[in-house]
C-alpha cells in the first residue's frame, strides 16, 4: 500500500483539567539520566521498567508527553494502533504510570528523517557562529510553521525530522486512524 503524502505533526493537546506526567524514574525510584533518549529517532536501549510519576492530577489521556524530555506516553489501545499500522517506525516500550492500573506504553520514533523543507516553511532559523554553540553549528534554532518534503520520507510513517527532533511526524492514515479511535489529548498539524 503507497505511503499517503500528507503529514502530520502529532502533539499533546495541552488543556487545563488534564494531568502531566513528569521525567522518567528507573526501577530504583531514581530519575532516567538521558530523559531526551525517546524524542531522538532512533531505538532506545531500555534498562529495566520505567515508571512516570504524576506531576499534576488530572484528566488522563490517550496520548501526552511526559518532563521536560517530551517522551510520548501513550494507552496500549493506541500503541495496538501503532503497532498494527507502523510496525517498523516505532518501539513501544511498556512503563507504569503512578496511580494506574492500566498499561502505558512509551512510544519511540526509531527514524530520523532528513525532510524539514526550508523554504516552504515560515521560519527557519540556524545555530550561527556568534551564538557561541559550536556544538550546534549549521542545525535547526528554531522551526515555525514548518512544512516538510514528502518525497524524501519514503515508506516511513511515524518519524522524527533530521535537525528538529522534537517534531513527531505521523502518516495521513495514521492521523486518521487515531481520530477514529477517539484518542485523547492528540492534536494534529499537517507539516
């Protein structure tokens, strides 16, 4: 089946009421040192069950992002949805959420996909030189209102983008599929 060529950025759709997770704890109750690890496109090593405390009661969602290093959390009923429609983008990694009994899932993005077209989207804005950040010479500051090249994604539908990987990026038909389903606390941008 051809890959749909519209995208979407996938994010926590952020509404007073709803509860936040916070940074990961380990099996030792301490907190998972590399919390960016899940936003990263790549697979993730994991050591042991990892537990996300609640920061701020709530509302519980379908899908959100936990702490400060945004990793998706996401309920089994979504991560079956993955699962069946993206089987080689993603890494669902089982994880207790403090307070329920129900199965959570951490849902990683394991490709990392140059496709982030500057010159379509709003703003595009670089590390510089007088930034003092050689690190970080040449990537992605800041992206706004970013548009992406579909015919560089390929068969991929889930994926973070190459030098901005905060963004997750699903599939048309994925979008789609998650709106069927009714899966709280997603909102979609179409890049």
């Amino acid at each position: 089946m051809p890959n749909s060529s519209r995208y979407f950025r996938l994010r926590e759709d952020v509404q007073g009421g709803n509860w936040y997770l916070g940074d990961p704890m380990d099996e030792t109750g301490n907190q998972v040192e590399d919390i960016w690890q899940f936003a990263e496109g790549q697979p993730v090593q994991s050591a042991g069950r990892l537990k996300f405390p609640i920061r701020e009661p709530g509302r519980w969602l379908d899908y959100c992002t936990a702490g400060v290093g945004k990793a998706p959390i996401v309920h089994i009923r979504v991560a079956n949805l993955f699962a069946e429609l993206a089987p080689d983008d993603v890494q669902l990694i089982p994880v207790d959420v403090e307070g329920r009994p129900e199965q959570h899932v951490v849902l990683v993005a394991t490709k990392l996909i140059r496709c982030v077209d500057d010159e379509a989207s709003e703003e595009i804005m670089y590390w510089k030189p007088e930034d003092e950040r050689p690190d970080k010479l040449g990537q992605y500051r800041s992206v706004y209102g970013m548009r992406i090249d579909p015919t560089k994604v390929g068969g991929a539908k889930v994926f973070r983008t190459w030098g901005w990987s905060i963004a997750l990026i699903v599939s048309e038909d994925l979008k789609v599929a998650l709106e069927r389903a009714k899966v709280t606390g997603a909102k979609f941008e179409e890049v």
